[in-house]
C-alpha cells in the first residue's frame, strides 16, 4: 500500500516521504520503499494436486455506469469458456454514462449509441447464456462476483425478463479465495494488484473481456497453490465462500467503524438485495 508516512528505503536507504512509496508488512512490522526498490511478492509455487481447477469454468464480468448495482446499467458484459470461445456484449443502457466511469472503462455515449445492442435485447442474450451455465452446473467465476450477480440480477428485473436462479449457481470469486488463503494480506486488493502476484496476465484492466479471463486465471492459480481450496467441490466451495465472505466483510465493518466512515457493508453473497450507500461512489472492493 501507499506508505502513509516518510521514512527510510528498505533497500537503498534513501529517504521516502509520505506518499511518495510504498509500506510492506514483513513480519512483524512495516518498511517503506520506493517504488522502484519494492521486493515483489509472489504466491507459493503451484502444488501437482487434481481439483476443480482442471475443470470446465465460465468468466464472467461486466462493465457499468456506476458502483451501486441496484441502480447500475451494465454497458458492456463478457462470458469466456474454458474451450476458448467468448461472448462479448456492448450495451447501450438507455441512460448517460457518467463521466467518471468512462474514464474507468472507456465506454462513451457516442459509442453505445453507435455501436452497441439495445439494453433489453442485449440482457435478454447475456441473461439467457448465464442461465445455461447455471443450468449446465459449470462454476461461474466473477471477481467481486456480488457485484456482477446483484447488477445483472437487478437489470433482469428492470426489463422484465426472466430472472436466473441463482439459489443453483455455483459462482466462484477469486477475491474471497485470496482473503481467506491469505488473511494477513496488507495490501491491494485489486484485480490487477492480486493478478501480478499470482502471475495472472490480465492486459487492460475494466475490458470485460480481458477482466473475465483474469478471474479465471486467478481463481485457478490459488486454487493450483492451496490444496484444501482445490479440492473442494464446487458446490461445498460455493456454500463456504458464502462464509467467508461474511465474515470477511464483518472485519472491513470494523474497520470502517474504528476509521469514523459512513459506510454499511453487506454480508450477502452472491446475491445482494439491500442497497449499501445512498452515492455512487467507487467501494474498496471493487478494482
């Protein structure tokens, strides 16, 4: 993370001041470096076990025109398969897509408008693909899939099409796999952070295309590198994510308790049905 305060370079001495680097936890305290002097930390090496990695899994991620995903509009979506084919869709919602976010994505409103499928046309395809993959049993890998779940769940039901049964998915999330392999991790917890050091390659991050694959890369390289995450099946692996999430979320609760920030945390997973801020600003556990 960010070094919060100046100190000395862990590896040429020279001085860092505040902001200016990074602080890594090693041990039993903090060193500060400069950017281009930080050790990198890498996963444990893959074991040779059998599990649910060598499987068929489904990608899934989607771009959208905000944070909240109760009110989010998804402009673009993407489902890679393990037999290398993908499914991509650029979604014109029907609304503006803020500023802000196009800076995140790229997405513009002169894009959709030009070239992309009308909302309730394009959902219908995308909801209807990912009802095959719930239906088919295949795990559906999202990052931060609560997200992902919750909007498309969400604009289903905007536009009056069928929703999914979500309560037969099986859903794998690479960001609760690492918090709960590794729960003294300090820094970030970004998908692209989290892909350097499972050596994931990811190419531009916010393409849902690219985000998608990553997932799967990731999920499958912590699965390869903790044995027990492995050899889950996927059905118990679904079920205790549901835990872990909760109780993952219980403690950045208490952090944003301790730290005086207005913020309410949801534990559900992966479906969420209570709206958690009145903004749409970005959530720490979006990347």
């Amino acid at each position: 993370m960010i070094n919060k305060y100046a100190g000395t370079c862990g590896t040429c001495r020279g001085r860092v001041e505040a902001g200016a680097g990074q602080a890594l936890r090693l041990g039993a305290g903090w060193t500060v470096y400069h950017d281009d002097c930080a050790p990198v930390e890498t996963a444990p090496p893959p074991g040779t076990h059998r599990g649910w990695h060598h499987l068929p899994v489904v990608g899934f991620d989607i771009e959208t025109t905000g944070r909240e995903p109760l009110d989010a509009r998804i402009v673009s979506a993407a489902l890679v398969y393990s037999d290398g084919t993908t499914r991509r869709w650029l979604v014109n919602p029907g609304v503006p897509i803020p500023p802000r976010t196009t800076e995140i994505h790229g997405i513009t409103d002169e894009l959709v408008r030009s070239a992309g499928t009308p909302a309730g046309t394009a959902l219908a395809e995308l909801g209807t693909a990912v009802g095959k993959v719930i239906a088919d049993g295949t795990p559906l890998v999202a990052f931060c899939a609560h997200f992902d779940v919750t909007t498309l769940h969400a604009e289903l039901a905007r536009h009056a099409l069928p929703s999914l049964d979500w309560d037969r998915a099986v859903v794998i999330d690479p960001s609760i796999l690492h918090q709960e392999v590794e729960p003294r991790w300090y820094g970030s917890q970004k998908l692209g952070d989290l892909c350097r050091y499972y050596e994931v390659p990811l190419g531009s991050a916010h393409d849902a295309t690219n985000d998608a694959h990553a997932a799967v890369g990731m999920a499958v390289s912590i699965a390869a590198r903790h044995e027990r995450i492995a050899r889950m099946l996927p059905d118990d692996l679904h079920r205790a994510q549901i835990t872990w999430y909760a109780a993952q979320k219980r403690k950045l609760q208490e952090y944003f308790d301790r730290r005086g920030i207005a913020e309410t945390v949801g534990l559900e997973w992966p479906l969420e049905t209570r709206r958690r801020r009145q903004d749409d600003t970005p959530h720490p556990d979006q990347g």
